[in-house]
C-alpha cells in the first residue's frame, strides 16, 4: 500500500499567514522592538519559501537534472 501523499501548500501557506497576522496584530497594537521585526521576518521568509516551492516544482515537471523529484 503506497503512503499517502501530503501537501506541503497547507503548512507554509498557513505558518505565513499566521505570522503576518501576528505582524499587523503586533503593528496595530503599537508593538515596537524585536518581535515586530521578527514577525515581519517570519512571513517574509514564508513567501520567500514559497516562491522557491514554485521554482522547485517548475525544475522538477521540466526535468531538470538537480530538482526534487516527484513534486
């Protein structure tokens, strides 16, 4: 019996939205000082993450030689 395939979309799309949520909580707040900064890191390093999911995915269908396989 294979093993079931797990989508890796709903963890990363939901850890950045959480911390871009705790960003503009934190911003609206009036929340100044290291943890805005790392909130807004957090989600930024979510969509930088991403971005590199989609390029993963595109080498992986083209072919390409270093790419993860089975994307």
């Amino acid at each position: 019996m294979p093993a079931p395939v797990v989508s890796l979309w709903i963890p990363v799309i939901g850890g950045t939205a959480l911390w871009l949520i705790a960003f503009v909580v934190l911003l609206l707040t009036g929340v100044h000082g290291v943890w805005l900064w790392t909130t807004l890191a957090g989600g930024g390093l979510g969509l930088v993450g991403m971005a590199i999911m989609v390029w993963q995915r595109a080498a992986s269908r083209r072919g390409s030689r270093f790419a993860q396989r089975n994307l």
